[in-house]
C-alpha cells in the first residue's frame, strides 16, 4: 500500500497541471465562441429584415424645419437596420445649411436617433454670408434671421479676428452708451467702425484700442456747427483727431429739389 501511494506522489509530481487546467480552459473558450458564433448566426437570420421604423430628431433645431431634416435622412435606405449606412445619414444632414454638428445613432430594434446643432447666427459677413459664436462662416436663409445683426466686413479669412475686434470694442463703447453696430476691416488691414448714429470711426492700423478710447474721451467735448452731424472721425493720429461734419438738412432739401 505504501508503494502505490509513493508511485501516486512520483506521478503527481511529473503532471504539470498548470498546463492542464490552461488547456482546459482553451478548450472550454472555444467551445463556448463556437456554440456563441451559432447563436449570433441563428440570431441575425431571424432578424434580418429589421427596418427603422421610427425616426427622432432632437436638439430642437430653430432655423432648419423638421420636415426638412427627415426628408435629408430618407434619402438614405432605411429598409435594414443592420446595413443603415450611419455615416451617409450623418452627410445628409450635415449639409443642410443651418446645420452646425449632427450625431446620428441607432437603437435596437426599430430606432434612428439623430441629434442635430444648429449655427447661432451673430453677424453678417459681407453682406452675404453668416458668422457664427465661434467666428466661423456659413451661408444660409431664413425669414427668422434677426434684422439687427452686426455687419462685418473683411478680406477671406479675416472672419474671427474681425469678430473678437468686434466684441472688445462693442464692450468698451458700450460702456460709454455708443452702440457698435459695423465694423470693416481693409485689405490693407485698416480698420473703420461704425455707430448707430450713423458716425464713422477711422482707426487705422495700429494702437486702435487706444484710439477708440481717445475718441470716447474727446467726443463729450466736442461741437457741432449750427444744423451739422458728426459724419466721420479721422483717429489716425498719434495725437488729436479729424472730423468731417454733414448738414443732414441741406442733404435733405437737396433731394427733394432733385425729385
């Protein structure tokens, strides 16, 4: 007896059983990949003529109508949910011109989700196009669009310089009760503001702050000539400015005697 439990130890003590219960364990994973392989097999052709049955659109989107937004997405084939091309749905409606980001994702087992944000329109951008908060240009319509927004102009990618500009100066004139309503930009990189009241500000290209805010401090001083307005300020000076007066009155007779 003792023999046999001496030749059960030396035999124990060969067997690398490690090795078997990792073999084991290999064969245990492969069986089960290949019974899971046959299910998802067995699954997809049940499943097969899943369709998108219901579309969301969220975000609430203000200047691009819904209906235009399902329309951009049904030119895509919905008819599987398993082929539905993401990435064509994401192109489709990232084109639509009011358009900023879009996030297109599916839900098991009928459903499209696509999250849509819009441009927040700030500017025009000579007069044709659109600037948005982050001082970035797109071209779009709307009857919604606010008649008050700034105009700016400026040579091609000038559009966020010319935006940030306008924001330091709406600030600091705003400050003052003068309310910056267009800013320009040359292609000389000279700069003109314009004020509600209609009086044009030459600032030139340098030290422009300086000079806005040399134009806040003189203009309580200043005095207009019977019947004359302030028409632009010449700030192009390392000291002192230029004005040019209008005679809004003579302007007006003049007119109608033309008509």
């Amino acid at each position: 007896m003792r023999a046999l439990f001496e030749k059960a130890q030396k035999l124990n003590q060969r067997l690398n059983w490690s090795l078997i219960l990792g073999a084991s364990f290999f064969v245990f994973v492969m069986v089960s990949v290949v019974r899971g392989t046959y299910w998802v097999s067995d699954w997809l052709v049940e499943h097969k003529d899943a369709q998108i049955k219901q579309l969301t659109v969220l975000g609430k989107p203000y200047y691009t109508k819904e209906a235009d937004i399902i329309a951009a997405i049904k030119e895509v084939d919905l008819s599987s949910y398993f082929e539905l091309d993401v990435k064509l749905v994401h192109s489709k409606v990232q084109a639509l011109p009011w358009v900023a980001h879009v996030s297109v994702r599916k839900q098991w087992p009928d459903q499209l989700q696509v999250y849509v944000v819009e441009h927040r329109p700030v500017a025009v951008w000579n007069s044709d196009l659109l600037l948005n908060q982050h001082g970035d240009v797109f071209q779009a319509k709307s009857d919604l669009l606010s008649t008050e927004l700034p105009q700016l102009y400026g040579p091609e990618g000038s559009e966020q310089e010319a935006w940030r500009t306008f924001l330091q100066f709406k600030d600091m004139l705003k400050v003052n009760d003068f309310k910056l309503v267009s800013l320009a930009l040359s292609e000389r990189f000279a700069w003109q503001l314009w004020l509600d009241s209609g009086i044009r500000l030459n600032l030139g290209r340098e030290k422009i702050a300086k000079r806005v805010q040399r134009f806040i401090d003189v203009y309580p001083k200043m005095q207009a000539p019977d019947g004359a307005a302030i028409d632009v300020i010449d700030l192009r000076y390392d000291t002192g400015l230029a004005i040019s007066w209008k005679y809004p009155q003579i302007q007006e007779q003049q007119s109608k005697s033309e008509a």
